[in-house]
C-alpha cells in the first residue's frame, strides 16, 4: 500500500524517522484494495453494526452522528483528512454512531486482526494510535466545556478556530482561506443551535471583520481577534513525543 495513506497523519506528532519508516514497512504488508473512493453521503458503517475495522481518512471530510428517536440528528464529531475513524470502538465490539463522507475522498480500512499484527510487531505503531486516541479524547472534553459555558457565538468561532488549526497542522491549507464544507444545518447539528443563528452568527462575523462565508468557503480575515473571541487555546490538539517516542502531554 502507498504510504501516503499515513503522510498526514505523522505531520501532527514530532515523530523519528525510525518510526516513519518502521509503520511504512508495516503499511507495505497492507493489500491494495484496502484504499476505496467514496461519494459524499456514503455511509462508512452504521450504528449497531459490529465493529470489526478502523479507517484512515486519506482525503476528503466525513463525520459521525446519533438520530434520535424524535428523528433529530447530533453531529459527535467532525473528521479531516489524516483523521483515524473508530478508535473509540476498538474495543467495544460495535458501532455507537454513524459515520458519513460529507465530501468525495479516499478512505482507508484497517481490520482489527491486521492491527493486532502490526502492534505485535510494533509496539510503536500501538503508541501512535494510543496517542491519536488521546487527542480525540481532548478534542471531545474541549467541545463539551465549550458547548457548557461559553455562547454561541464563541462556540461557533471556536469550531473555525479548531477546523483551522487542524487542517493548518496536516498541510491541508497554508493560509487562513479553506473549505469548510458542513451546511449550517451541520454546524447547528454540531453546536446544539438552529441553522437560523448559525447564519446570523457569521453574517455577524462578516460584519466584525473576523470571517467571510461564501458557500462553503471560509476565509479568516482577522485570526487573532477570532481567537479572541472564541478563547481558542490550541494546546489541546498538540502532542508531542519525548526521546523514546512514546507520547507525552
């Protein structure tokens, strides 16, 4: 397999070479047909399904959401790409969620037995996703402080703020202009407000001089005074490797 599937997902850790290549000759075993190109809307897996395999988004957005029985929907978490989908469910033995490509891109599926040969292996590549999963973890208690005490508006710039921040870290984008291809529908769904305030929010932020939407264009036009608002701290999304490594808060 390409090791490109992995590129991304090493830029967000201050990982050795020694550890590039060690996961890159393990990814070398992987077969071909473990890379697939999905639509948006494709459905990763579904809730109540067993959980037999991980994926790796390669390229392309996706998310993972719970419908309630009133048939209203919570977006959980929003996916880039370099993101690794259901590490959480490694060991639970089933889906919690729906996962779903909100955009075109190329996905890759790592079944449960093939890690479990690659920890054995290397024990360095369990590590990675150890710490992978610690980040998802932060990701999701950040989320819930915010969603808990701090506005909409400041819930809102603190999701472009993140987005931002993530895509800035994997090479995705190199300046304060990107896609941000979630409908306001999304982003209410996400932050437990009315796509109606979703949009007053950014029509406020256009006229702040912080963020101009167009579509799904985003473009940052004043990223300190949005960090600002937001109280954007991105220490929360940083890990890093000590001498041996293994990951450190």
């Amino acid at each position: 397999m390409n090791r490109a599937v992995f590129d991304s997902i090493f830029k967000r850790f201050d990982i050795h070479r020694t550890l590039e290549q060690e996961v890159a000759a393990l990814l070398e075993c992987l077969p071909e047909d473990e890379l697939r190109y999905l639509r948006s809307g494709d459905s990763l897996w579904q809730e109540g399904e067993n959980a037999t395999s991980l994926f790796v988004l390669r390229s392309g957005w996706a998310y993972s959401a719970h419908y309630h029985k009133d048939g209203s929907r919570q977006l959980l978490e929003t996916y880039l790409p370099g993101d690794i989908l259901g590490l959480c469910q490694l060991a639970l033995g089933n889906r919690r969620t729906n996962a779903v490509m909100l955009t075109d891109g190329w996905v890759c599926e790592l079944p449960h037995s093939l890690l479990l040969r690659m920890f054995n292996d290397s024990p360095m590549m369990a590590a990675l996703l150890f710490a992978t999963a610690n980040q998802r973890q932060a990701m999701l208690v950040e989320r819930q402080i915010i969603m808990t005490h701090r506005s909409a508006k400041q819930q809102l710039a603190h999701f472009v703020c993140e987005c931002h921040a993530r895509l800035l870290e994997t090479g995705e984008i190199y300046r304060d202009e990107f896609l941000l291809p979630l409908t306001q529908q999304d982003l209410a769904d996400t932050l437990g407000m009315s796509a109606v305030h979703v949009s007053r929010i950014f029509s406020q932020f256009a006229a702040d001089g912080l963020v101009q939407r167009r579509f799904f264009q985003l473009t940052i036009l004043d990223a300190d005074r949005l960090k600002e608002v937001a109280a954007f701290d991105e220490r929360y999304l940083k890990i890093q490797w000590d001498e041996k490594n293994l990951p450190i808060n």
